[in-house]
C-alpha cells in the first residue's frame, strides 16, 4: 500500500523559522500507534472499510508494527529532506527544533 505524507506548515511560519508549527515537527515526540487509528469517531462502531483496513493489515507479517515503523520512516524522511533553504530567520532554532524531532524519531 502506498503511503503520503501530508505535513503543513504555512509559508510565513516556514519563512519565520517557526518548525515547531509543523505538525509533523511538533507530533515527533508522539509515536505512531496505528492499532488505535480509526476511520470513524472513537465512539461509533467500526464500518466495513475500517473492518477490512483492520483485516489486511492483520496479514502483514508484523501487522500494525509494519504499519508504525513505515510511518515513522516517513516522517524521518521528511525531516532529514526539510527545506531549510526556505528558512530566513531564525534559521538555527529552526534547524534545532528540526534536529530533536529526529533524534526523537530514531529510537
């Protein structure tokens, strides 16, 4: 299955330095836990796509860990590509916010 990131900064934010706006920034200290994902509000039952989702996934040979350790090898990709070359100020907090992002990404 093909996965996309979709990060969002806004261009003002990026050009201010301001990576800790980045959701895939600031949410790296978070790991991913795709067991308790949904495709619907936590309190409904689970509809037939969530079901079937849940049932493919199963068939991975490390199911939901699969899942987890191919996101984050996303997100790492993300921050190790930024575009820091769009950064005019505050270029050095930036980099360092980016940098522990990805130390807490690599364990």
């Amino acid at each position: 299955m093909k996965v996309r990131l979709a990060p969002h900064i806004s261009a003002l934010d990026l050009e201010d330095g301001n990576t800790e706006n980045d959701i895939c920034v600031n949410q790296a200290k978070k790991r991913v836990n795709s067991k308790k994902a949904r495709c619907e509000a936590p309190n409904t039952p689970k509809n037939n796509d969530e079901i079937a989702i849940r049932k493919a996934i199963n068939t991975l040979g490390n199911g939901f860990k699969s899942v987890d350790e191919m996101v984050e090898r996303i997100r790492l990709i993300h921050l190790v590509t930024y575009p820091l070359d769009e950064i005019w100020r505050r270029k050095a907090k930036a980099r360092d916010t980016i940098k522990d992002a990805i130390e807490h990404i690599l364990p």
